[in-house]
C-alpha cells in the first residue's frame, strides 16, 4: 500500500483508559499483550507523527450509556463489557465524570486527540464501525488509504478492518500498535495477526510506518 498526503487517514480504535490504564477495567486481560508489544508508545508514536505531518486522525471510540445496559441478549465479550462497566458515561448529552473515567482517553494521548484537527467519530457499540459515522467522515474527507491501529486486535481493530476493506479503503494494520486479551488459553492477539495477513493491503510495524509517513512530506 502507498500512502499520500491527500487521501491517506491514520484511524486509532478505543485508546481509551479502560483498556490501557493500569486502573481500566480490562486492563488485567490485555496487560501482557500491551507491555509485550509496547502498545502505548507505539500508539502515542503513530498520533505524533500523523500530527506533525498533517495526516489527518480519526478517533472511533467505545462508549456505553445506561439503556445499553439493558440489551436484552449479548454475545461473551459484550457481557464482560456490560458486567464490568466498560466504557460506561452517564448518557450521549452528559460529560459528567467522564475526564479520567474508563471511558475517557489516555492521559497521554490527549494533546493528539483534543484539537480542531482530530475527528472523533460516532462511537461503535460492538467492535466494528457499522453503527458509527466512521466510514462517512472518511469518505466525506476524501480519504481512501487507511493506516489502522488501536485496541483491541482481534475485537475491534479486526472488525475495523474488515469493514473498511469491504467499504473499497486501501488498509495497513501497525500490527504492533494494537494489543489482545487473553482468555482461557484464548490468545487474542496471536488470532489476530493471521488475520491481518490474510485480509490487509499491508502489515507494518510502528517504525515501518514512520518512516513511510515521513517520506509522504
């Protein structure tokens, strides 16, 4: 995949404390994966350099609000969400107790997030991007080429994923700026990375890809 100035969006899934901060409540799940792959400074690596290159930033978030919490059936991974809180804010037109929360993004990477640039989109409420405004926004900015990453690899960065590329978008997954639970000897990420293989445009490291994005300048 060839990435260009005009037409190419870094997309970042869920960095959101719930997953990444040592008090999210999934945290214990993905701890390993994380730390293994230096998820956060790989994460925080991609939103610096898209802003200092102008590479336009799309945030699709995970939110739940209290009427999600009463979904009268739900597959596994939605009922730990819904268990656990994840992601829970007091409603859509409500922002109390939502800085620091679970919901909330990570402390560090705020400054590439909480600017005029970065387009914070609708927020999915499973894993893919079929009941947010992610694939819109992208089309209505003209991009076409997707550099994807975020949390978690074999949940939402996959669906991601998938989506778009049946959307007709060009995609690279930064397989080491993602991270995945592991469950019952279940190891997310490891599934996820076939994947990758198997349905991306591209696959590249954190350090691939920067060296990519400065070359576009």
């Amino acid at each position: 995949m060839e990435i260009n100035l005009d037409h190419t969006a870094l997309v970042i899934t869920d960095p959101q404390n719930d997953f990444l901060s040592h008090d999210g409540v999934a945290w214990d799940l993905v701890k390993e994966s994380v730390k293994a792959n230096h998820t956060i400074e790989n994460m925080e690596k991609l939103l610096k350099s898209a802003k200092q290159n102008n590479i336009q930033t799309f945030i699709s978030p995970h939110y739940y609000f209290p009427y999600d919490q009463n979904w009268i059936f739900e597959g596994p991974v939605e009922k730990l969400m819904h268990d656990t809180k994840m992601y829970l804010r007091k409603g859509p037109l409500s922002m109390e107790g939502f800085i620091g929360s679970g919901a909330d993004f990570l402390d560090q990477f705020k400054p590439y997030i909480n600017n005029e640039k970065s387009i914070i989109v609708s927020p999915h409420k499973i894993y893919g991007p079929e009941s947010n405004d992610l694939v819109l926004q992208l089309r209505k900015h003209g991009i076409s080429k997707v550099i994807l990453a975020g949390m978690s690899a074999n949940l939402c960065v996959e669906s991601h994923l998938r989506e778009l590329i049946e959307n007709g978008f060009e995609v690279a997954v930064v397989y080491d700026a993602t991270a995945g639970a592991t469950i019952d000897g279940m190891d997310g990420y490891q599934s996820a990375l076939v994947n990758y293989k198997m349905i991306a445009n591209d696959v590249w490291s954190t350090d691939e890809t920067l060296e990519k994005i400065k070359k576009i300048k």
